[in-house]
C-alpha cells in the first residue's frame, strides 16, 4: 500500500513520518503557487521537559516551517531541507510564537494570520480520536465527510496514521476555496505520495500532480477542435467565390459612397494587375498607409489579390517609426493617398496614390487575375509594440485567417447577409476580422468616419441609420457606447457584439444595454496578434448572471490551448499557469527577428502526430487558468505587457524610449486605472540629474526667493499682538490652517531655548530670526547677538522692538541675507550657531550641508550648533496620512484618501531630513564630536512635538565625560513598568529602547491600515478600525516627568533599530548628566556619510517636474504612436523598491496630474470658463482646472473625450463637434468658441440687400 511504502521511504531517508509528508504537501503548495519560499505552520505539545509531564495546561506552541524550494531539487533534496528545518525547530520549540512576531515585526494584516496561513499537521491516532469515557454519557466521533468549523487559518491539513493506512481531514476557509477545489487539491496530494514513493530522486517539478484521466481531459478533449476548413485557398479565393453569388449585394457603405460585390471585385482587380506590373508578387510586402475610405478596402483586397501581403501603415505615427517599419520590412510599393505623401519619411518604396493615380490605375483589366500564392505565403504584416524599444512585425500566413474567417462564418448566429461594422483601425488585426467574415458571407460592411468613431452618440445613431447587426468593439470603445445608450430613445437593432482586444468587464451600462437588447448574443473574445482570435465565450442571454469578469472561453476550431507551468508540464484545474496556443491559428513569426521568433514560438511537447518536424507553440506571456467546465479565465499579464483601449502596448518600449531621453536616469511605465474604467500609462522617472537639480543654483534660487516672497508677505502684515516679544504669526496648523496655541508655542520655543542657554553661549549667531521669539529670549543673557534673516519685514519687525528697549538689546546685529551666505563672519566667531525651523525652508541636502559647514567655521572649540524643528523624514507618510485623514470627509473612499496622501508627498516643497544624516556628518566634519539628537518637548500633541526634532552638533567638544547607557529592550513595556524597573534597581544610567511613541502611534497604524484595507472602504470605517486597533504605547512627556520626578536626566531619541516612529529613552541621573554628553543608541553609530541625497527629500522635485515633464511629453509624442505616450508622469528621487532589489509597483503613488503641467493655475473667470472647469474635473477626476489647463495634459484622450462633448452639449443645450477638443485643447479657448457659438445661434441673420453701385474712378 501506499502508507507502507511512505514508511519505508521514510525509513530509508532517516527522517520521519511528519517530515515526509510535510515535504509532499510542501512540494504540492509550490506546483499550485509556483512560489519557491514556501512557510507551513505546524503546532508542537510543547512538553519536551520532564517536570511538566504532570501538569494540566496548554502548553502547545506554533513552530514556522521555512523551506526553500528553488533550484530544481528533486524530492530526496526537499526532504533533506525540511529535516534540517523541522530539527532546528525543535530545538528552538520553547520559543514562543508571539515572541517570533514581536521580533520579525512582519507587515501585519487583519485578514490572514501572521507569517503562515497555512497549517500541517501529523498526530497519533490517539492524540488526534482520544478514546476516553465518562459515567453516564456515551462519546463517538463525528464521521461525516464535511462540516462545518471555525477556521484558524486558510488551510490546515491533519494526518494520523490508523492501522497501515493515514487517514486526514482538511479545513478550509469558505471565503477562499470551493470543496471542489480542496477535494481536487487532496487527490493531487496522494497524486504525489504515489509519485514519490516510486521515483523520489525526480524533480519536484516534473513529478505527476493529476491522474492520467485528467491529463488527457486537459490536454486532448478540451483541446479537440479539428474541423474541416479550406485547406487548399487563400482569403481573395473565398471573396471571389461570394462575388459569384452575390454580385449585386452591397458590400460596403461610406457616408453616400457605396460598392456592390462586383464593383469592388472589378476595382480591386483593376489595382492588383497595376500592383503585379510594379513587380508585386507571392510573399511581397505592400505598404499601405491609407485614410479610412473606400479606396483603403480596395487597396487592402487588391494586395491580396496581386498575391502580395499588406503592411498597414497609420499616418499619424511619429515619422520615426513610420521610417523604422518601412525600413524593417523593406517595403517595395507603398499606396497612400496625395494628401499624406508630404506626411512620409523618405523612404526607397514606389508611391501609388489612390486618389491621384486612378485614372491610370483604371486602365488596366477589371478581370480576375492568377497569382501563384499559397496558403502559406503571407497574407499581411501588422507590427504591434516591441519591448525592446522597437514595433515587431508579426506574419500572419493565410491559412491561418483563412481558418479563422471560416470559424467566425460557422459561430455567426445571422448568416449570410448581415451588415457589420468597420470600426478598428486597419493597423488593429480585428479589422481583418470585421472585413472579410463580413465580405466571405455577403454581409454589408459599414465604414465608420474618424470623427463618428470618436463620438458614442454619433456613432450609435450611425448604427441605427445603417441598421447594423453586428459590432466588433474593445470593451472601453463598449462601454463608451453603452454609457450614451440611455440618451438613445431607440436602440439600433443589433444581433450580435464581439468583444476582443482586452480584458471585458461587465459594468452596469452594459448590463442595461443587453437588456434593452434582448436578441444581441455578446461573445467576449481572446487572442494576441501572434494568432488572431484563439477562443470565444458567449456570454449566456441574461445579462444579470453575468460574472464581472467574463472568461475568454475554450478555443476555437483547428487550435490548442494549454496552461503549463514554467517547466512546460500542464497545471490542473483552477491552477494559475501560462497559456500556450497552437494550431493552425499561429503566425509565422515575427519579421526578421529569428531570436525572438525561436523564444516565443516554441516547439509543442504535446504534439504526438508531427514525425519530422513538432508543430509550434506560441508562449502568450498571459496568467490563465481552468475553470471546471473547461472554459479559460484569464487572470493578467506574466510581464509588463498592457491593453489601453484595446491597443496592445509593451511597456517595455515606452520605457525604453524614455530612457534614451538624456535627462532620464531609469523608468518604469505601468497602466493605472484609478478612475474605475479609465485606463491610463503612466511614466514613473528619476531624473538623470536628480542629484544635480537639486544642487542647481537656478533652482535652489528660485526656490528660496519663492519662500522669501512667503516671508514677506507673512510678516509684512503683522497685527497687533499682546506681547510683541513673542509674535507667533505665521505659525499655522497644517490640520485646520488655524494658529498653533499660543500656550503650545511657548512650551516649544522654552524647549530650545533652555537647551541652548544650557550651555552658556556669550555669543551666538541666529540663522533664521522670523518674529524674533528666541532671540528676545536669548540675546538679553548673551554678550553679542547675530541674526541673519531672508525676510526684510521680519528683520524691520525684530529692529523696531529692539528699538523700543535699546539698552537691553543694543548688542544685536541683523543682516538681510541667505543661510548660506556666511563668507564675511570670521573663523571661531561664535558659542553657538542656532538654525530652528529653517532647516524645512532650505531647497536640498547639500544645501544644508553647506551651511553646517560654514557653521562649524565660525563656531569656536568647544561651542556647537544647535538645529531646531527639523521635519523627520521616515514619518514624512505618517504626517501627511494624519492630516489628510484629519480633513477628510467620512464617506471619501479609502482609495481617494490614499491618493491624496500620495499627492501631498509628491507636492511637498520643504525639506524633511532623517536623523541618520546628522550622526553621519561625524564622517565628514571631523570637528563635530558628538551628536545628540532630541525629541522636541510637548505635553499637547502636536505637529511640532510629533514629527520634528532637535539636533546639537557639538564641535570639538572635550566633557568630563561621555555617557554611553546600557540597554534595556522596552518593547511593550508601559510607563509603570519603567517606573517600577527604576524604583528598584536604580541605576546610574539605562537606556529602555523600542518604546512605541503614543504621539504617532495612531498615524503609523493608519499608514498600515491604509497598505492592506480594501479600496472600496470609506473613511468612515477606517477611522473605525483605527478606534479599535490597541496601542501599547507611551507619551514621551510622561518619561520626562517621571526622570525629573526620581532625579534622573531624560535623553529622548529616535530608535536606532525599531520602527518608524520608535523612541530610546536613556535616563541619567542628575548629577552624572551634568559632567558629561549622554548619547543614545543612535548618536553611538558610527555611519559612513555618502550619497548624502537619499539622506533628504527634494523640495526642488515639483519645481524640476514642471521644466522636464513638458520636454518628455513633447519628445515622445515625436517617437510613439499617440495611444503609447503616458497621459502622466511622476518624477521620483528613487524607484520604490522590493526586499528582492525589483522595482515595487505596487508602491508607486498615484500620479499628482496638475503637478506636472507645463502652465501655472489661473482659476476659470467667465461663467463658461467655470462650467466647462467643472465639467473637465468631474469627467477627468481631478480637483481643479486652471483656464489655461489643456485637456491632454490633465489626461485626458479621445474616449474620455467623447464624455466632455456629450456633457457640454448637455450643459450649454448645443451641439459641439469632437474636432474642436482636438483644435483647442484649454478651457479659455474652448469656452470662447462656445460663447461664440451661442451668441450666433441667438442672433437673427440680417439681409443683404444687393444693389448696383457705381465706384468713383481714383487713385489710391
């Protein structure tokens, strides 16, 4: 049996029982996840010790079983690591599990269970079914299959041996697994027993997971699609065919043009025999860069029917890769038209203009015409986006499309006759589809205008002239017409809408839509352009069973779809894998790309029929799974591939393209949807001089003048106040805008101001005076005073007070000057240089260090430089999420929360700096010789005690001595613990580290809350869990007052090893505190200073977006298509990210659109401007638009376009043409255009009266 056989295995490796089968069931979570770190908790009795064999209690703890699974192992290697892991466990089992969380402090979630969520088990079957009895009552076991349990965990599997067999129960969280999948999850389990018993030297990775009958209903019966096609014709043979039966029937419709069967066959041949004169021939590519018009349907047919293949070319492409297409595909002939001839980059092809050369095309032969191409010479070339930086051209044979337009003919549910809609651009392979499925039944194509198609109204009513029956649509061009649908008394009668080209949401409108429609089939399609459509799904008639998120389907005739694993074995049902499609669907390659063709195409392992040559197998690069009925799910892409409006967009190129802009030192490009149903790129970049800007001089001037224009602005108006030695305008709360209390204000400016008399300066040296509330405080004990200010108002303010008491302040000098400009003030001028807030106020880092520097100049031996109110960079999250949350409303969505928090981060204009920058000075500045840095004192929370703090750079200071606690880790410890810890062991020193800061305790748990909460919840509910969250923490003024009630000195300091936030507290006793420096764990590390940058964050940043933005966005409007440029940018200092070195995406913050517009904000002026303003923030999601905002800049495109245009003609009651958002992209203009228009809508015509007038004969 298979349990005595895992005996003997067991038996033969020297391990265990447990061990073995937590190695299978190890190996079995990594073949369902594909992750290689797999954690498996497994409870342990704990009662290892002799003494406790008699005690009653629950002793059982959680050991965390870590294994590696990576680098192929076989099974024998897996065993051997989960032996050595489950030993180490054992001997560290008197660990308590709590005490591993507290350490590790992994990123907690109030959804799953804290390093494993997963629990494996193996009892004896008297542990696990006790027998026990009791007077009175009989006890049995439930036997029953299922039950129902409170789960611990997302799933625990229980073993014990019974007899010479195992027997188990599973239990699983019903919110994550149907009992069909953990039955299916059980049967590959002993799957894998079985597999291992018998070859346990095999890799994990090809060991069998399913049964035989489940491989083949994967791999042959959902995959038997053989059906007959036309093996031996090419697509024109199929149209020339319906021509014979339908000559008459018209075959397309444009505007008032329109062509029967015979008259396009007739024009078509006419061009294919010109084409065949100019050489064009079996396999010759044919360039054609057409408008949408008849002419470019005739011109496609024609170059199939010469024999050659068509290579679309779309005229508004920058010329750059117009140029590189018609270069890579060395194109012969090109048809265009004269008007778009300029439009060409130079080029070898011979032009053929459609328009201008007809009426010598027109004299050669309307009759068929005979080629030599096969089905498997090429039928077109359509180049889609490229990683690399450049389109891919990829060859589609004609026996694939003729396979596939034979499908489409046999899945139509209309027949022979229906009239479709041309809607896709013909460089967009569905134009293939809607084309010749339509032409090859006789059906009647409706070509759409460029303007209708931008426009859902126009378009459906387009619809409903034509009474078109079937659509072919990407699900936003979809939703588009689905939104506009209720405007529409009557809805075009249509039969049948195809979905393809990106993932099909189901959305209300379109629910809505099916219902007014109830004989309209909707089939949502799948395939990449590497084979055209692969697999349908037709979604059932009633629209209210719709799944949100419909699957692709199964695939279609003549092809093969699997779902493998990164070793190209087939994954079971409901597993994630890559799809993988052969068949007859599959292009040829990609053009002139072999290594890419051979990396992509790869040969069919499955393919069993195939003696000489396998038949191939395209890798998708898609996520995808099986559903239980054998339809496919698709689930996202494996790499950075996206679909925008059903384009098919390589990030990859786009990033690649930025990178080449000299100003760009790394990108990353993804898709964002923040706007549910509004996709959009955006370009994340650190500037290549990210560094330099910072330190730029125009910028760092600019910045500076700025803030002395707030200055002085500020303190140009001060009014009267009680006591004008203590002005405290301009001190506002970034909660409520409101002044800080005055109260709170005095007990900040005490603080520093009994640090910095502490040490007994006689002359001192203030950068940064603004009212003067320290000076006026500190001068009077000092024998020479310096202040230096960049506002003029707030030093005329200092003088006139000064003035006023000449006899107590006649010492103070005052210079109007920037802090760095220090050059006159002698060497060891100086006690004490004081900076407090200024620090917030300088444009960078290496500013900063500029005037630290010129400081330790002037201070003499012994003095220091003390630097007050520094903003605390690692809280920058904490202060902003406390703020934003303050001022949010409760029904504001935790998403929009979320984005406004990011916002702010990205719009912030002053300096916040992290600690860690100050003990590395010590590398650089010899003269400092201690560091100590302090929390800012505060019994009233506020901004000023939360997240700033002090700094004293002592410059070579020489104490009596330097006191270095010893530590004491205060993690969870309260304030009576301290206190009792103290009271009884009184030390002369001890430093308690970790202790978790009260003053922002609450913001960091927002900060976390906020990382894992749903983005559906609101503020409400978030403020809620906030409430119920427990905090074990202390405030930092209670220590203050519990040192100075017990004699002891209070050096407060942020952790040198805890989290954000976390503080040390190294008491002192007073006497020993006097003679000395008391460090703290922070200010004791010894830190190498170097990229000094990452030290700070940049004020600069928002300023340099606005000058580099604009210049990318024009220069890749000049490389990419349009549908490829990002609609925004976001200019980082660093990419965020993973603990693995790879850029998190996750953690890249919503883009801030406003910030990185080329014009500054002027609010909207006329009523217009204001509604229109209105209008574009409502539709584009965004809070303010400024009268010279341009549409396309605030990330707007041409389908959220068409959303403007129906809400203006609703607003202002007339009718306004898309074209003119694409003329005049800025609220002024538009909203002179529409003033203007009312005006002349509301004006009568006048009458011209003609008469005869005779003119005076002269001279001018």
């Amino acid at each position: 049996s298979l349990s005595s056989k895992l005996t003997q295995l067991t038996q033969q490796q020297g391990v265990t029982l447990f061990m073995t089968l937590l190695a299978a069931f190890k190996v079995l979570l990594y073949r369902y996840t594909a992750q290689e770190q797999i954690a498996v908790g497994s409870p342990i009795a704990n009662r290892n010790r002799s003494e406790i064999e008699g005690l009653i209690g629950f002793f059982v703890n959680s050991l965390v079983m870590y294994t590696d699974l990576s680098g192929q192992p076989s099974f024998i290697e897996v065993l051997n690591r989960v032996k050595q892991t489950a030993l180490e466990a054992y001997s560290h089992q008197d660990l308590p599990f709590e005490k591993i969380v507290e350490e590790l402090q992994p990123e907690r979630s109030l959804s799953q269970h804290p390093l494993f969520q997963v629990m494996f088990a193996v009892q004896q079957s008297e542990v696990a079914k006790p027998s026990f009895s009791l007077p009175n009552l009989e006890v049995g076991w439930y036997q029953e299959a299922g039950a129902e349990m409170t789960v611990r965990f997302d799933l625990e599997l229980h073993l014990w041996p019974v007899g010479d067999k195992i027997q188990g129960f599973c239990a699983y969280n019903r919110d994550l697994f149907e009992a069909e999948t953990i039955q299916r999850m059980l049967s590959h389990y002993q799957n894998l027993l079985s597999a291992v018993v018998e070859n346990p030297s095999q890799p994990i990775s090809l060991l069998p997971l399913m049964s035989d009958t489940e491989q083949q209903q994967l791999l042959v019966a959902w995959n038997n699609t053989k059906t007959n096609y036309p093996t031996n014709q090419c697509i024109q043979e199929l149209f020339e065919a319906q021509v014979e039966k339908t000559p008459d029937a018209v075959a397309v419709v444009f505007g008032e043009q329109q062509l029967t069967y015979s008259q396009l066959n007739s024009k078509a041949n006419q061009l294919a025999h010109y084409l065949q004169k100019l050489g064009v021939e079996p396999d010759t590519l044919v360039g054609i860069c057409v408008e949408r018009s008849v002419e470019m349907l005739v011109g496609l047919l024609a170059i199939l029917k010469a024999g050659g293949a068509y290579v679309p070319l779309d005229s508004s492409y920058p010329s750059e890769r117009l140029a590189y297409m018609l270069s890579d595909a060395r194109i012969s002939v090109l048809l265009t038209q004269q008007s778009l001839v300029t439009l060409l980059p130079e080029h070898q092809a011979e032009i053929v203009c459609l328009d201008s050369d007809w009426s010598t095309i027109a004299q050669f032969s309307t009759e068929l015409l005979s080629s030599e191409v096969k089905p498997s010479n090429l039928g077109y070339i359509i180049y889609t986006s490229g990683s690399t930086g450049k389109p891919k051209g990829v060859a589609m044979s004609q026996r694939a499309l003729v396979n596939l337009i034979r499908w489409q003919q046999q899945e139509a549910i209309f027949g022979q006759g229906a009239t479709t809609l041309q809607f896709a651009p013909i460089s967009f392979d569905v134009s293939f589809q809607e084309i010749f499925s339509t032409w090859c039944s006789g059906g009647s194509l409706v070509l759409v205008s460029q303007e209708v198609r931008r426009e859902p109204l126009a378009l459906m009513q387009l619809l409903a002239d034509n009474k078109v029956h079937r659509l072919f649509l990407p699900f936003v061009a979809l939703q588009q017409l689905a939104a506009v649908a209720p405007q529409c008394p009557t809805l075009p009668q249509l039969r049948e809408i195809v979905t393809a080209g990106e993932q099909l949401q189901v959305t209300p409108d379109l629910v809505e839509l099916s219902n007014r429609l109830p004989n309209c089939r909707v089939q949502n399609q799948y395939g990449p352009s590497e084979s055209h459509v692969v697999s349908a799904y037709t979604l059932p008639r009633a629209a209210a069973s719709w799944p949100k998120l419909p699957p692709i389907g199964r695939p279609i005739a003549n092809t093969q779809l699997y779902i493998l694993s990164r070793e190209l074995q087939p994954v079971p049902i409901g597993v994630i894998g890559e799809l993988y499609i052969g068949g007859v669907a599959l292009a040829d390659g990609y053009l002139n790309r072999p290594e890419l063709t051979a990396d992509k195409f790869i040969a069919n392992p499955f393919d069993k029929e195939s003696k000489k040559q396998k038949s191939k197998l395209y890798k998708t690069g898609d996520w995808a799974r099986y559903l239980p009925d054998g339809n496919i799910e698709f689930l996202g892409r494996i790499d950075n591939q996206v679909k925008i409006r059903g384009y098919r967009i390589e990030t990859g190129e786009v990033e690649a393209t930025l990178n080449q802009h000299p100003t760009v030192k790394e990108t990353v490009v993804v898709a964002r949807e923040d706007n549910p149903g509004d996709k959009r790129l955006v370009a994340y970049l650190v500037s290549e001089t990210e560094s330099t800007t910072i330190s730029n001089p125009e910028l760092s001037d600019i910045h500076l003048k700025s803030w002395e224009e707030v200055f002085e602005q500020i303190y140009s108006e001060l009014s009267e106040v009680s006591d004008p030695l203590f002005n405290t305008t301009g001190w506002r709360s970034s909660y409520d805008k409101e002044l800080i209390p005055e109260r709170q204000m005095e007990m900040w400016a005490n603080d520093i101001v009994t640090q910095v008399l502490a040490h007994k300066p006689q002359r001192v040296c203030e950068i940064g005076c603004r009212t003067g509330m320290l000076l006026f405080q500190i001068a009077p004990q000092t024998q020479a005073y310096y202040g230096i200010d960049i506002s003029q108002a707030s030093l005329e303010y200092i003088q006139k007070q000064i003035a006023q008491q000449p006899e107590k302040y006649a010492h103070v000098t005052l210079a109007h000057k920037q802090a760095a400009d220090m050059s006159d003030i002698a060497n060891n001028s100086f006690d004490v240089v004081l900076l407090s807030s200024v620090v917030q106020y300088l444009p960078s880092i290496e500013y900063l260090l500029q005037v630290i520097e010129d400081s330790i100049r002037v201070v003499k031996p012994g003095g220091m430089i003390f630097l007050g109110d520094i903003r605390c960079l690692p809280l920058m999250r904490a202060f902003h999420t406390s703020v934003e949350l303050h001022k949010a409303t409760p029904s504001l969505s935790v998403k929009q929360l979320q984005q406004s928090i990011d916002r702010k981060i990205q719009q912030e204009t002053e300096l916040l700096v992290s600690p860690e920058l100050f003990v590395a000075l010590k590398d650089i500045y010899p003269k400092i010789s201690h560091v100590q840095i302090r929390l800012q004192r505060g019994s009233e929370h506020n901004e000023l005690n939360k997240y700033r703090y002090s700094v004293l750079l002592h410059i070579e200071a020489q104490p009596a001595s330097v006191i270095e606690a010893p530590v004491e880790n205060g993690v969870d410890m309260s304030i009576e613990e301290i206190e009792a810890y103290l009271k009884q062991k009184q030390p002369e020193s001890i430093c308690f580290s970790n202790l978790a800061n009260s003053r922002v305790a609450t913001d960091l748990n927002a900060v976390e809350l906020l990382s894992q909460t749903e983005s559906k919840l609101k503020v409400q509910q978030l403020k809620q869990q906030l409430q119920d969250k427990p905090t074990n923490s202390i405030d930092p003024e209670q220590l203050e007052q519990l040192s100075a009630s017990l004699g002891y000195s209070l050096e407060l300091c942020w952790s040198a090893k805890g989290g954000q936030g976390f503080i040390d507290a190294v008491f002192v006793r007073d006497e020993l505190a006097a003679e000395g420096i008391v460090l703290t764990p922070l200010t004791q590390q010894s830190v190498v200073g170097s990229n000094w940058h990452l030290y700070g964050n940049n004020p600069l940043a928002s300023v340099s977006a606005k000058q580099v933005i604009p210049q990318l966005r024009e220069y890749l409007e000049q490389q990419l298509p349009e549908y490829m440029v990002p609609s925004g940018y976001v200019v980082l200092p660093q990419l965020p990210l993973t603990p693995n070195g790879k850029v998190d995406r996750k953690a890249l913050p919503a883009p801030d659109i406003t910030s990185s517009l080329s014009t500054e904000f002027v609010a909207p002026e006329t009523p217009t401007e204001k509604a229109l303003a209105e209008i574009w923030a409502e539709v584009l999601g965004i809070k303010q638009v400024g009268r010279h905002d341009k549409f396309f800049e605030l990330g707007g495109h041409s389908l959220i376009a068409t959303q403007v245009v129906s809400r203006i003609r609703q607003a202002f009651g007339m009718e306004f043409p898309l074209s003119k958002l694409f003329e005049s992209s800025t609220v002024e203009s538009l909203s002179k255009y529409i003033d203007t228009s009312i005006w002349a809508a509301q004006t009568p015509p006048t009458t011209q009266v003609k008469t005869t007038r005779k003119r005076d004969q002269g001279v001018l």
